[in-house]
C-alpha cells in the first residue's frame, strides 16, 4: 500500500512538472537559439528524404557537419504523425520529465528511502540548469536521461549479474546518440581508481562490463570518425573552433554562479554524502555516481565539455545524493527530542526548495 502511495506522489510530480513545462512551452512561438533550428533543419530533411544533411551546399562554400542522427531520425519518426514543431517540443519535454523518474530509481536505490527519493525527483524536476533550457531543442534531452539510466542499469547488473541484455541496449543507443557516451567510458574507468582506492574488491561482472562498453564505442567512433580524426586531430573535440574563440565557447565561471544553477539544495547535500562515503562508510553505487560527477568536472576544466552540460550532468548526481542526505537527516532529528514533528524535516525542505529553484 505503501508503494502505491509513493507511486502516486511520482505521478503527481511528474504531472505538475509537465504541465508546467507544457504551459511555457505554449508561451513561446519559437525556440531560444539557433542551434534548436539546425537540429529542426535536420529532422525535417530526414522526413523529406530519409536521411540528415552531412553536406551542406547551401552554406558558402558548402559546408560538411559531424554528428550522430540518431536523436534526429526518433524526433522524425514522431513528426510524421503531428505537426514537426509539436513532436519536437513535446518529446523534448517528455525526455526531460523522464530525468525525475531515473533520479527516484537511483535514489531509491542508494537510501531505500521513499520519501527521500520523491523530493531528489521534485528537485531534478525543477533544477535551474536543467528547467531553464526547456525552449532548447538538443541532443542533451535524449543523452541526460540516457546517461543516468544506463548508470542505473550497471548498478542493478551489478547487484543482480543479469538483464546485461538491456545494459547492452543502452550502451547502442546512447552510443549512437552522442559523443558524451565517451563521458560513460571514461567515468567506468574512473570508477575502477575509486573501487582500488577504497580497499573494495572487483567484481567480475563490473570488469566485463567496463571493458565490453570501452572497447564498443573505441571501436565505433574510430570507425565512424577516422576520416575526421586524422584531418583534424584534437581540434575535434573543440569542433575546430579557432583557439581565439575558445574563451567564448568555453566561458569562465563563478563558484556561486555553478551552486545556483545546480542547485543550493543539492549542492548541500552532495558535499556531506561525499564526505561520507569517502571517509565514514562504503558503498559501491555512490562511488559510480562520483566516479561520473568528477570525470565531468576535470573535463569542464580542461575545455573538453561545455559549461552548460557539466552543471546539468552535476546538477543531476547532486539530487540524487541529496536522497541519502535527506534520509541520515530525518534520521539525526528522530533521536532528537523533537521525534514527535517527524515531517518537519520536509516542511523545511519544501519552504528552501521554494526559494532556492523556484525564484
């Protein structure tokens, strides 16, 4: 009964978070930057003629663009039953709401508490990095939820040693989405420093999976971008923008200006998790998420991911560590004298939330 009750509240969430962005998605006629309408560009061409426009002739001097259709061809699929513009704002919205429901799994999965997991999931929802590139028509929408299902999925491989077949699945298909795969591999191996460093020991079935996910998408991107990486070498990964515009594709940020957009609450809540799994208990789930959330930060900083994209990849992984935090601290307030005010704790929350994602 209890399950049923917390499903409830999910469906809830979920329902506001997406009337909320249906309701801003109506507010606003056109996309927010001009990348939206390349993608558009894009799926409208694979509607018309069933593939994307690698070789544009149209551009001066023609022009040749890199990247995976895999987002395009599924936003096409969709658009040839409703108005393209529609099927790419509604998908979008879906695909970000979809975030909510893989952040309650993880942090169920992490804190076995409900309660807990239900507010990292109204958190995800409403998170400024994420909420405020609602009118942003990118491959991200696809990848975000992809990524962190797919962490989900080794966890519960892990766990259980079966359904590889789906792990499987979702290594293709985010592989097939977009180079930030490579952001999975690296964070595996990651993973593997943070397992050693901790004293834990390796499990067979985490090896076979790390060196199965690494050597697929090696082998893939070599074979899709041999020609490319062997014109242009390293300034792929800038998309061979000039080194005088890197400053402006990559930005300088400010600390409270990155605890803003990720969120005050979860950034709280993501450093004492962190403190404690490294220096007070175990466990292996949490260290995966760190292993991701740190390889992100050391790309931000070497300029090899945007800025925007690590906050909402960071942003992510601290909601869902706010799960665990939320749950030592109800636990902490139960043994105090005020046991009896036991949903005080989430009032409190509920009112910073308020104030801190919601202004």
């Amino acid at each position: 009964m209890k399950t049923e009750r917390h499903r409830a509240f999910l469906a809830i969430i979920l329902l506001v978070l997406l009337a909320i962005r249906v309701f801003l998605m109506l507010q606003t006629a056109n996309f927010s930057d001009s990348t939206s309408y390349f993608h558009l560009r894009q799926i409208k061409n694979i509607i018309d003629s069933g593939k994307p426009i690698f070789q544009d002739n149209l551009s001066y001097s023609g022009r040749f663009y890199l990247f995976l259709p895999f987002f395009h061809y599924l936003v096409a699929f969709f658009g040839l039953f409703i108005r393209l513009e529609l099927a790419s704002r509604l998908i979008l919205t879906l695909l970000f709401c979809l975030v909510s429901v893989i952040v309650y799994g993880i942090s169920f999965k992490i804190s076995k508490d409900r309660y807990a997991s239900l507010l990292a999931a109204l958190l995800a929802g409403f998170s400024p990095v994420i909420y405020f590139n609602f009118n942003t028509l990118s491959t991200d929408a696809l990848v975000l939820p992809l990524t962190f299902l797919l962490l989900y999925q080794f966890m519960r491989v892990v766990e259980s040693n079966n359904q590889v077949s789906m792990f499987v699945l979702l290594i293709i298909l985010l592989a097939l989405s977009s180079a930030y795969s490579l952001l999975v591999v690296v964070s595996l191996l990651t993973y593997l420093l943070f397992l050693w460093l901790q004293g834990m020991r390796l499990r067979r079935v985490e090896l076979e999976l790390i060196v199965f996910s690494s050597l697929f998408i090696t082998w893939l991107y070599f074979v899709l971008f041999k020609t490319a990486l062997l014109e242009y070498g390293t300034r792929l990964i800038y998309h061979n923008i000039p080194p005088q515009l890197i400053l402006e594709y990559f930005p300088r940020f400010s600390l409270l200006g990155v605890v803003y957009l990720v969120g005050v609450l979860p950034t709280i809540g993501g450093v004492f998790m962190a403190y404690r799994y490294l220096f007070v208990e175990k466990n292996r789930d949490f260290y995966l998420l760190a292993a991701f959330g740190f390889t992100v930060l050391v790309l931000v900083l070497l300029r090899y991911v945007q800025l925007v994209q690590g906050l909402t990849y960071h942003s992510v992984v601290a909601c869902i560590f706010f799960a665990p935090f939320f749950q030592q601290l109800s636990k902490y307030f139960r043994k105090t004298r005020f046991t009896r005010y036991s949903y005080a704790p989430i009032v409190v929350f509920l009112l910073l939330f308020l104030t801190t994602s919601m202004l």
